[in-house]
C-alpha cells in the first residue's frame, strides 16, 4: 500500500490560512496566517505566524508564534493593511511592512469577522462581548502616526453602529464608497440562525452621528450559503440571497417572513442566487443577476465545502468597485445530477454595461477541478485561491482578458510535496435512487452526485474493501476540496465513496429541502441504503466483498451510520457488516433539549419534538428507539463535553445495543473525557480517534491473514 498520511497531515496540524493580496501600483502583495504544527489543549496551536510577501519575493513574518490573529485586510489602495490578533486591531504599510497598533478593545471582548475599510484612513470592525453580551459593530477613530506629536489621548471607537439581537450574530458589513454617503449594509443573523436579516443604516453626520436602520432583505437559509451585500461605485447593493419567492419576487418583510416559516410553506418557494438592488431602500426592487447562461437559481453563487476554507469565501471587487468577480458552480435545475458540479468556475461581471456584462475566466489547469475562490482584482487579472483534494490550498494568479495561451500562475507554495505525494484525486460518480421518498409517481430516480477514493497507488493488487464515509451537517457538501481525511481512508486499502444525500448543499435549495420535517432520517437514509446497492454491484479491480460493506460518519454522518447499521436485507441480516458512529445523535428528544445549535435540530425536525405533529416521527428516527435491533459490530467515539450533539444521549444507546440478541452484534465504545464535537483537543486524542477507527476496520472489514493483526504489524511467537 502506498505511504499513509500521518495524524497531524490529517488534521492539518501546519496549514496555511487566511490568504489575502492586494495589487498596489505595479507590485502583488501577498499575506496568509501560518500555524505551525504543535497542537496544545485549549489553544488549538503552539502559535500562528503572520505572513507577507510580495510576487517573486520571499515570504516575510509580520507576526511570530501569536496565539490568535487574524488575515490581513489591505485598504482599497493597497498602500495599507490592518488585522486583528487578541485584543487588538493593528495598521501597517505594505511598502516596508512597519506596524502599529490601532486600538486596543475592553476586557471581556473580542474581534468577529472582518475589518472592512472606509477610504484609507478607517474601518468598521466587528466585536463580541461586553456587557451584555451582543455583537457589535463599530467605526474605528481615525489613523494616527505613532510620532504624531499633537496627539494627547488615544482616539475612541464610534458606535456602536449596529448591535445584533440577543442570540443573534454579525456576519459582514460594508460601507459605501461614495464620497460623502455613510450608508453602511450589515449581515444580521438572527437567533433563528437559519435566517438573516440586510440592514441598511444610515449614518449622519461624520461617522458619529445618528444610525438608522432599515430591513433591505431576508435570507431564509443561511446555511446553504451565508448571504452578502456590498456596494457598488454607483451606491447600488450587489447581494447574495437564499430568498423566499412570493408572487416571484424576493420576500423582504421579517414577520411575513417568520408567519411563512411557522406555518411550514417556505421550502419549496425559494432560490439562491446573485441580486442587485438599485434604489437602496425598503421599496426598492431587487432584480436578479445573472451570472452563468442557465436560468437565475439553477447555479451556486459561492464556493461551498466541508473542509477549511483557507480564505474568506465572497465575491470581490475591482479597486473602482465596477466590476465583481463570482465564483458559481451549476446545481440540479431537473435534468439530472450529471449536471451538477462540485468544481468552481470564475466569472468577471462589468456593472459598467447594462445588462452587466459577463465573462468566464480561466482558471483551468491540467482540467483539475477544485474549489476556487476570488481573492484581488485588478484591471489586468485576478488573484483567486484554489484547494482540491491533492491541494491544501494556494494563491493563484490569471488574466482578465483570455486567450488561448492563457495559463494560470501558481503565486504561493504552501504545501509540502512529501504530502501532495500520499492524496488521492477521486473519480466522480452519480447513483441512482429507484427507491427515493416524496417523489412523484412516474419521475425519474434520483440521482445522487458522490466521489470516489481508491488507494493511490495504480500498481498494488491487493483487494480493496468498500467503506461508505458519509460527512457531516447535513447542510454541508463533499465538493473537489481538501479532505485529507478521505485519501487516508483510501490508502488504508478502502475503497471509499463519499456520496451528497439528500440534504447536502450544492445541489440546489429544494434538495437540501429534502431532509427537512418528514424526510429528517428517512430521506437521506434511503440516498446510503441505495449506495451500499451501488456499491454491491460495482465492478471495480480488486473489489473485495468477502466481508461486506462499512458505513462510517462524524456528526450527522454518526447519526446516519446509527441509522444504516439498523437497517436489515429481506433475509433478516443487517445491510452493512460493520459501522462507525462519531459524535452521533441518537436520541432527538434529548438532542433538541440540551443541544447549543437548537435552531438547526428545529429546523431539521420540522417543529419542536414536543409538539404533538413531531413526536412520533422525532421517535421513529431516533436510533435509540431501534438499537435492540443492533446486528453487526458498531464502534462509537463520542466526546463527553459535545454540546453541538449532547454526550447525555449516547450511554442509553450503548446499553441498548448491547441487548441485542442477534449473534453478530457487538459494540466498542470509548468517551474521550474533556473533549467536545470535534474530539480534536490534543494531538495524542486525534491520534487515538484515528487508530480506533483504522483497527475496527482492519478487524471487522479486512479478510485475516497470519501477519497483520490491530496490535502489531507482525506475530511473534
């Protein structure tokens, strides 16, 4: 088998994040957040390095060994930067790299989000905390030099601008760019965090005056993809929406809104998309954008995945901000997920024509696909970021102006090559669901979009096992990203396929709908039950079935790995041969209790699981309700201070489980104490987790051989 990626390659221990770049005259300035690769409990990291460098230069540290700071922001011109690192908002000059603090904020608060510039010499910020405790919004004073010698006293913030509600967040914020014009546009998540609010406010006076605010729009589901808003040079707002259609126009009334919601009628009425809103005021009409040649809500406008971004995933603005660059990839419009890709495309939109004109750039190379992401844009090219699953992650640079010799240029070098050598591209697949839930009669079978890993190595003929490796969410995607995890598992000698079921993102609004209210566990489940089908009957070299299929998840993924580990055959025997559940659910009565991401369970279940309408089906999902039923080996990790999926739910499943009749059954379970969803806080637990998992498989998935046990490579006697 080829060379296996270690623990902290897995989890991405050193990593390159938070890239920035900035075109300032004729010179590309470049920045990114090194973190090195020592992990402490508590602290995530042995420190994070500030990184800048300039095009054919040599990288040079900012910042060294800090424990928490963020990318830079460079200023429209590109003459200045700031960032945020603990406690304080820091300005700096691209031309020698000279910093100074900025402002410094109060005990008991901390930086959100991004800085966004106004002109040159402010910014609006974003800070959590205080008392109470609330997102807030604020101008930053004025810049000064630190030899200024008429300043007396520091400079105070303004604002605050804008507070979010109780239990509400800030996602984004710009300013206007029009001299004079103190228009500022917030991304508002309210406590439903399904669901935000576009707040104009207006600001009089200068920077210090009165705020007030306005509902522009509601986005009514947020995590397809965060909605955005930023001016253009003409004071127009170029927004990214997932809206809720009335009478085909965008819903913008909050209560009308929350009245459509609670009566269970907005699922099926909405559209993702780019819109414009010219007259920036509460009757002002939002049009649509179009982005791609298909019909406006049948593409992705953003760039989604289920692993580290590396940047902040947006749209960006030419420094005149009369041009956009957009990232879009086409969902499932109805004719078939052989439509669907999981693969970026980047397009230049001009607001200086009307209709804006649009065109795709280049940003092809060697037909890799990958998740591409505009970082600077210039009058002659684009800086974009680009990740796919045999690159953590890079700066990339392309004209604006194509033609046939056009070929991007890789402008960072972040990733080791001893690591790109153990990744594994995987081949894309599409099943077919003969058996989908809530579909018409006479409609096609569904068609599910997955990826396929082998192990790397074309050459080795030992057999492979198929494991089904579901992610997490279940509003999140596996898309053409950087998932380590995945070509580990491949190299491990499995055949992995990681499908998009039912409720996944990326394949348009009414299929991520699909597992809402009656499909929670029923729809997604039939989309696993109908890859194992896909995986029986695949002729693949060295398939080997000898022992079965394994179905495998973290978090929703654990939670349907419960579920397909209690699914029988017509024979009575369980569909899978072995399962893994990491930070499942098990039980929706207790998860929707103590979970901290409430809104989501409700918005999953339908409703709240004691009202009378969801009871009984908040108990017929519930692997609890089935785990007697257990008829096949199962492990279950889980951290014992998880407050996303609550710890309470998992031991009366185990014992359950354990009462099983049936000869086949068993379960290994293991509580890592102190540590929380993500089961990350030590490099010795991370490393624990994965050798679990790696000797459940190789006991309960592999055929035995005479040299190769769990406890050692070779037998001594």
């Amino acid at each position: 088998m080829p060379e296996k990626l270690t623990p902290a390659e897995i989890r991405q221990h050193a990593a390159a994040s938070q890239f920035s770049a900035a075109f300032c005259d004729k010179v590309l300035y470049m920045s990114w957040v090194q973190t090195r690769g020592k992990l402490e409990k508590g602290g995530g990291d042995s420190g994070k390095d500030l990184i800048m460098m300039t095009r054919g230069g040599f990288p040079k540290v900012l910042l060294r060994g800090e424990e928490l700071v963020g990318g830079v922001t460079f200023s429209p011109s590109g003459n200045s930067f700031c960032f945020q690192k603990k406690g304080s908002l820091v300005w700096g000059s691209t031309g020698d790299c000279r910093t100074q603090s900025w402002l410094t904020l109060p005990a008991g608060e901390s930086f959100t989000g991004n800085p966004a510039w106004i002109g040159e010499e402010r910014v609006l910020f974003g800070v959590s905390g205080g008392d109470p405790k609330r997102d807030r919004l604020f101008f930053s004073p004025p810049l000064v030099s630190d030899s200024d010698e008429n300043q007396q006293q520091p400079l105070r913030r303004i604002g605050p601008v804008f507070t979010a509600q109780e239990g509400g967040s800030l996602l984004s914020w710009d300013h206007s760019p029009a001299k004079g014009d103190g228009s500022v546009v917030v991304i508002h998540r309210l406590a439903n965090a399904m669901l935000a609010e576009i707040v104009l406010v207006k600001v009089s006076g200068n920077h210090d005056g009165v705020f007030v605010h306005t509902v522009l729009a509601m986005d009514c589901w947020v995590e397809y993809s965060k909605p955005m808003a930023a001016f253009l040079a003409n004071g127009a707002l170029l927004i990214r929406l997932n809206a809720l259609m009335v009478d085909n126009k965008p819903l913008r009334n909050t209560a009308l809104l929350l009245e459509k919601l609670c009566r269970g009628t907005h699922h099926h009425q909405t559209k993702h998309g780019l819109w414009i809103l010219n007259d920036v005021t509460s009757e002002g009409r939002l049009e649509p954008v179009h982005v791609m040649e298909a019909e406006h809500g049948t593409y992705d406008v953003c760039s989604n995945s289920y692993g580290r971004l590396g940047v902040t995933e947006s749209f960006k603005f030419d420094p005149g901000r009369t041009k956009v660059v957009v990232s879009a990839r086409p969902t499932n419009n109805g004719s078939g997920a052989e439509n669907v890709s999981y693969s970026d495309e980047v397009y230049l939109l001009d607001f200086r024509k009307e209709p804006p004109l649009r065109s795709r750039i280049d940003t092809v190379r060697n037909n890799i696909k990958g998740c591409k992401i505009p970082v600077a844009v210039s009058e002659t090219g684009i800086v974009y970021h680009f990740r796919s699953p045999t690159e953590s992650g890079d700066l990339y640079l392309t004209n604006l102006n194509y033609d046939e010799k056009t070929i991007p240029t890789r402008l960072t070098e972040t990733m080791p090559l001893s690591l790109k050598q153990k990744l594994v591209a995987p081949k894309e697949v599409v099943i077919s669901n003969n058996n989908a839930p809530f579909r018409e009669q006479d409609s096609p079978p569904l068609e599910i979009h997955a990826l396929l890993f082998s192990p790397s190595n074309d050459d080795c003929d030992c057999p492979i096992q198929p494991l089904l490796w579901l992610h997490g969410g279940p509003m999140a995607q596996y898309s053409f990203d950087y998932n380590p995890l995945l070509s580990w598992l491949a190299n491990c000698g499995y055949l992995v396929l990681a499908p998009n079921f039912s409720g996944s993102t990326g394949n348009g609004l009414d299929y991520m709908h699909r597992v809402l209210g009656e499909g929670c566990g029923v729809a997604d489940l039939s989309d696993c039950l109908a890859c194992a089908k896909w995986l029986r009957t695949l002729q693949e070299p060295g398939l080997d079935l000898s022992r079965g299929i394994a179905v495998a998840g973290h978090s929703w993924g654990g939670y349907l790995s419960y579920m397909c580990m209690l699914e029988s055959n017509d024979d009575g025997e369980s569909i899978f041969s072995c399962g893994i559940a990491a930070a499942g659910i098990t039980d929706w009565f207790i998860q929707q209790r103590y979970t901290e991401v409430r809104y989501y369970d409700y918005a999953l279940m339908g409703g709240w699981v004691y009202e009378k309408e969801v009871q009984a089906r908040a108990r017929a999902v519930s692997p609890v309700s089935k785990a007697k039923d257990l008829k096949a080996p199962l492990l279950v990790l889980h951290g014992d201070q998880d407050i996303d999926v609550p710890f309470q739910q998992i031991a009366p499943f185990v014992d359950a489980a354990k009462t099983s009749p049936h000869p086949n059954a068993s379960i290994e379970y293991h509580a890592y104490p102190g540590e929380g969803h993500g089961m990350s806080g030590t490099s010795e637990v991370q490393a624990d987790y994965l050798r679990r998992i790696q000797n459940f498989l190789r006991i309960h998935l592999k055929p035995w051989d005479f040299t190769s046990n769990p406890h050692g490579d070779l037998t001594a006697y």
